[in-house]
C-alpha cells in the first residue's frame, strides 16, 4: 500500500526584531516586522493572538518552518515550544506587529527571550486567532484579568467608541506596572496590586452594576476567572454571548501542563 501524503500546515510567518522598550519593570515590548509581515493575515478581534513559536537549541528544523511538519517527522521533545501571545497593536502601513510579554526572571520561555531579544533577532508565530471584540449592542463593558490580559484590555479600551460606558479592572505586581491606558470611552480603570492582596474577583464584585446590556471580557489566571465565570453568569445573568471568559495560566502550573488540565476539563464537560 502506497504511504498517505503527510499533511503540511501552514508555514510559520517569519518576523525580525525591529526594536524593544521596558515598558514597565516587568513588562517587555516586542515590535517586530521585516518581509514576512506580508504573510501576516489579521483579524478583527481586539484579543486576537498568535502562537509565538520557540525552537529547541540543537535541534535542526525543515525550511520553510512548519509546525505540522516538525510534529509529523521530528520526535516529541523537539518540537517546538508554543506560546500565546495577544497582539497588542498591528500597523500595516508601517509593517510593524507589536507584543507585550511579562518578565519574571529567568522564569519560563517567552520572558526570558524577550528580556535578550535584539533587533534583528527571528520571531517565528502562527495565527493569529481569537473571539472577542468590543459590539454595538451592549450598553456598558466591563474588562478584567491580570498582566496576562493587559494588552487584550488595553486594545479593547482603544477600541471602544467614544462615551460609551466602561468599567476596567486589572491586576499587577505593585504601582510601577501599571501602564498609561487610551480610550475614547467614558471608562473607569481600576489598579490592583498583587503585592497589596488585590483580589480581582473581589473587585469585580464591587463594581456599580448598571443597568442594559453589559458586554464582558474577564481572562487571567484561572481561579478568580471560575469565581467570576459563576458571579457574571448566575447571580448576575450576563448572557453568555456576550461574556469572554477563560483561564490564560493557573498558578503553580507551566504552560504546557496548564493546557493539558484545560484539555481535560473540556473533555470532562463534553
């Protein structure tokens, strides 16, 4: 019997690092661009992200880089290690995809290259995906989640028309992550602050509710994202169309093992 074609993915888009800025102490930006760009096919979805894509050191890969090929011909431990990551701004006449990625040390991957990425450096992503955007038809928004889900947030604010009701609550370490947010909304932005028991699911509870439709977007870490998933839904009746809500991490758990739980738990619910 002849052997099956192997199916081939779609190759990864090829960046090159353009420039970086600290943003905060703990939060890197990563503008990239170059002549892949033009592969780049965006959305129009203010959480939209990709899978930034890290090569295992040694490893050889095929050309043009292909994810399913290198799962469909290399050994499990050399594939590469995915990440995802929201774009937080896309500016196609200057070719310039942009990404903010947490730096806690030497913890985990992503952070850690950011932290010594240089201009010129590859950055090798698939995607993009996502799901949410700010709709015409809420009366008011309500945005929450931690560092994770800042860009998210803070391209969603950028989005929103101008008076439209808002209310936004964000988790970081302490005052000096916070960030200078542009909205044209009539928003309300409330800090927290890890290292002061900031408690988003808290927060969240203490927001004014108002009346008409609201649209909401909680993402983060996965314990006050189940806490708020059942607030929103059951005590508060948000319609579940117009609720984005999932775990991006889990304390005590890397990425990979994260997933692995997130995959259990939908099979569970199936």
């Amino acid at each position: 019997m002849a052997e099956a074609p192997r199916r081939s993915g779609r190759p990864a888009v090829k960046l090159r690092v353009l420039r970086t800025e600290r943003l905060t102490p703990h939060m890197i930006r990563i503008v990239a661009g170059g002549e892949g760009i033009a592969d780049f096919r965006p959305n129009a979805f203010t959480d939209a992200y990709v899978k930034v894509l890290f090569k295992v050191p040694g490893v050889e890969y095929p050309e043009p880089f292909d994810v399913q090929e290198c799962r469909a011909t290399l050994p499990r431990e050399h594939w590469p290690r995915m990440r995802s990551y929201t774009v937080r701004a896309f500016d196609p006449q200057a070719g310039e995809l942009t990404f903010d990625f947490v730096h806690h040390g030497d913890e985990g991957i992503a952070g850690p290259w950011a932290a010594a990425a240089r201009v010129g450096d590859e950055l090798l992503l698939s995607g993009p995906g996502g799901a949410y955007a700010p709709g015409g038809e809420a009366d008011w928004h309500l945005l929450a989640g931690d560092e994770s889900a800042l860009p998210a947030i803070a391209a969603s604010l950028e989005a929103l028309p101008a008076g439209v009701p808002a209310h936004a609550v964000i988790l970081v370490e302490n005052a000096a992550e916070e960030q200078s947010l542009v909205t044209k909304a009539d928003a309300q932005i409330t800090w927290l602050h890890r290292s002061a028991g900031g408690d988003v699911a808290e927060a969240v509870r203490a927001v004014p509710w108002r009346d008409g439709v609201v649209q909401a977007f909680v993402h983060g870490e996965a314990g006050f994202v189940r806490d708020l998933r059942r607030y929103l839904l059951d005590e508060r009746g948000v319609r579940r169309e117009l609720l984005s809500i999932s775990g991006y991490w889990r304390v005590g758990k890397d990425d990979e093992a994260w997933r692995e739980e997130k995959a259990a738990e939908r099979a569970r619910e199936k």
